[in-house]
C-alpha cells in the first residue's frame, strides 16, 4: 500500500482533509480558513462565521500524529529544501490511508481465522478484500474510507473473536462501542452501521441460549 499512494493531497476532500489538520495541530480549531484563501473552500460557515469541514473531525484527529510527523521530518531532515516540504508532509498524510487499509486486511483476516475458515482459505479471502475492493484503491488517497474501515471490523474483531458460548465482556461492548462511535465521528453516515452490529449481538445471544 505504501509503495503504491500517490504520496500527494491533490482533490478537494484530501484537500479539506489536510487543512483541517493543520488547522488542529496549529491552531486547535476545526476552522480552515485556508480553504477559503486557497478558493477551494466547499463546507459550510458555522454560527461564529468560521468556515468549517462539511465532514467531522474523526479523520484529522486521527491524522494529528502523521501530520507532526511529517512536519518534524520536513524541518529536521538534512538537505531538505524549502519547496519540497509540503511533498514530505503530504507523504506523511496519505501515509495514514495505506496503514489504516493494511490494518483493515488483517484484522479481516483475524475475523475469519477465529471462525475457523481454514488458514488457506482465510488468507486468500482476506487477500481478496486487499486487493480487489476500494480499499486498495483509497489506500493511496487521503480519504477517510480506510479509517472507516478500519474502525467497523476492529468493532467486530473486539465483540466477536472469541468462542460465541461465552458472553460479551462489559469491555469489549465499550471497546466496541467507542470504535464505533469513532467510525460515526469519522462519516455521520456509518450510523447505519450501529443497528447491524446491535442485530449481529442479539443473534448471537439468541443462538447462545438454550432452545
């Protein structure tokens, strides 16, 4: 995934994406009025009149470590010029995409393992959503869809990867519960989600009880 990102910030979501970073780590506002200076402003005004994201700030708050990174390593790395900072920093950034895509397969690849799909037959199916599905085609972008995906089947790792006669621990239901809140907080559409997962706990409690 890292070999093949774009390793650059170039449509207007990375875009508003970056710049809201930016804005948290510099300034500890979801404000970008970069957006607007750079004419590639397209959220919304909030009540104080400060021009916001149309997304929440899930996504660049995960972002804030890669963000400082990339920054550090702009500024101390020898023989870095001054023009090729913004490259460095925007490496750092897609860098995220391609971990969080990565962090997606395996934890796929967990999931089924622990439903006892035989090791062969997890790996390639865990190899299929790699590498034949969008999530191999947004690791290279800054977008916020391999977080997301990231989030929903760590959510399902935490409830269901263990043997499914044992109840849920009260600390998984929160772990499970924060990563997808968290997931909300990235896309307020992914509360769609909350109800498949709330269905896919009943089931499983149903099927534990004895008939």
């Amino acid at each position: 995934y890292f070999l093949f990102s774009t390793g650059r910030v170039r449509t207007m979501d990375e875009v508003s994406a970056a710049f809201q970073v930016e804005s948290l780590a510099r300034h500890g506002t979801t404000a970008i009025p970069q957006a607007v200076d750079a004419k590639m402003f397209y959220g919304t005004f909030d009540r104080f009149g400060r021009p916001q994201s149309p997304y929440p700030p899930g996504q660049a708050v995960a972002l804030l470590p890669w963000y400082a990174a990339g920054q550090y390593v702009a500024r101390h790395l020898p023989g870095v010029a001054a023009g090729a900072r913004d490259v460095i920093g925007d490496f750092f950034l897609t860098g995220e995409s391609a971990l969080f895509s990565a962090l997606a397969a395996a934890l796929a690849l967990s999931i089924f393992l622990q439903l006892g799909i035989a090791p062969k037959s997890s790996l390639a199916a865990a190899a299929i959503l790699a590498l034949a599905t969008p999530l191999a085609a947004y690791s290279g972008w800054l977008f916020s869809e391999p977080l997301a995906a990231a989030l929903l089947l760590g959510a399902a790792a935490v409830l269901f990867i263990q043997p499914p006669e044992m109840p849920i621990p009260v600390w998984r239901a929160l772990s499970a519960g924060a990563l997808l809140g968290a997931a909300v907080w990235v896309r307020p559409t992914h509360v769609i989600a909350l109800p498949v997962f709330l269905a896919a706990v009943l089931v499983r409690d149903d099927v534990r009880r004895p008939h």
